[in-house]
C-alpha cells in the first residue's frame, strides 16, 4: 500500500510479472528465489509494456510506447508502404494493436505521417498476397490469441509520402486505442478490458520497421 497522490489513504500497488518461458518454469517448479534473477533478463531482453484504459478521461493521451531516432543528418524521403513487425504479447485473448508513424521538429512539435491498426485476433497472413513491406490480412476468421504468448504481429502502414527535414526525428508510437488528443480523424477505441500489451526488442524475438526510403538525387543515404 502507497499513499495517495491527493492525500486521501493508501491505495493497492500491483507490480505484473510478464509470463516469458524462464518465467513460467520457474513458477512451476516454484522457484521463487530466481526470479528477480528473470526480471532483470527480461529487462536485458528489452521488454516494454502499457496498459489500455478503456474508460480514460476526455483529453487525456492513451498510454503508449515511443521510439524515436536521433536527429536527421540529412533531409530523408520515404514514399510507398511501410511495415511494422511486433514481437509481441498480451494478456487477453484479443487487443488492438495502433501504430503512427510521425514526424517530430527539433521544437518538438509533432506531424503524424501515416498510421496502421491491427486486431490481434486477425493477425493471420495470407503470404500469397503478403510482402515484406505490405503484409495483407484477410480478415477472415477471428483467432484468440494465447494469454502472455510472445507472438509476431505484422501491421500494415497506411502508404504515404513524406520528405522529413534535416534535423527532424522519425516517431513511432504503438498503442492499444486512440482519444481525440491524439487522433480526432483515424479514430479507434479499445478493448472494454484492461490489457497489458508486451513490447520485445531484444534477445532472440526482434521487433522491427520497414521503411521505404528513397536514395538522395545526389547519391547521398
């Protein structure tokens, strides 16, 4: 128990423990000892995680997480189709998967660029129709998905346009829903659960982005 931020008693903390494999063995064997010993693995294996909240407030930003390159050492274009490919998990049976693409100025000020969605549940391919830049779902059965199951979902991004200025940083932002203080046109609500999205960087299970880039008139990258 913590106190409340306004003063008002303690209120519950709850600390969630993703199930990876290591995770899970140790539980069955009940090793508990060992696993502050899996949390810090699971830190080095670059896991990253939000919640959704489906009743948030008006004005408030959806929880999510952000990737951001370092500043542009040269203007860079990207036209055509874009791929984002999540190793991933969640602790529901289905979620929604949001994806933008944006632009950030060296102000900081922010341009979304173009955006995808997934429902987990459709994450089937079909790979005769698929490519790597342009996954295609058919959208034709609803799979539910294994609870803190580390899976592969591939998201289409809308195709777009885009000269990004020397200086400015590419964002991507994953989230579970929109609220009208990020998206007021490409509008998608969530899950009426909570749900624990599980973002993997690292140790075997990539997460990755698949640009469009077209090379400089002059040669340059």
């Amino acid at each position: 128990l913590l106190p409340h931020k306004e003063g008002k008693g303690l209120v519950p903390v709850h600390e969630v423990l993703v199930a990876t494999p290591l995770v899970r063995r140790l539980l069955h064997k009940r090793q508990f000892g060992d696993l502050p010993e899996a949390i810090k693995a699971g830190s080095a294996e670059g896991m990253q995680s939000f919640t959704s909240e489906p009743f948030i407030i008006p004005g408030k930003p959806a929880p999510c997480l952000r990737f951001a390159t370092a500043p542009l050492e040269r203007e860079m274009e990207i036209t055509g189709p874009s791929a984002l490919y999540l190793a991933a998990a969640i602790d529901r049976p289905d979620a929604s998967w949001i994806v933008s693409l944006k632009s950030q100025s060296p102000d900081g000020a922010m341009q979304v660029v173009t955006k995808g969605w997934l429902r987990a549940s459709h994450r089937k391919l079909d790979p005769k129709r698929s490519k790597p830049y342009q996954p295609y779902h058919p959208h034709d059965a609803r799979v539910p998905i294994p609870e803190n199951e580390v899976l592969e979902y591939a998201i289409e991004l809308r195709e777009t346009s885009m000269a990004f200025p020397k200086g400015h940083r590419l964002v991507i932002e994953i989230r579970a829903q929109d609220t009208l203080a990020d998206e007021p046109i490409w509008y998608h609500q969530t899950s009426a659960t909570q749900t624990r999205h599980t973002l993997h960087c690292g140790g075997g299970r990539n997460s990755y982005l698949l640009l469009p880039v077209i090379p400089a008139a002059n040669g340059g990258a």
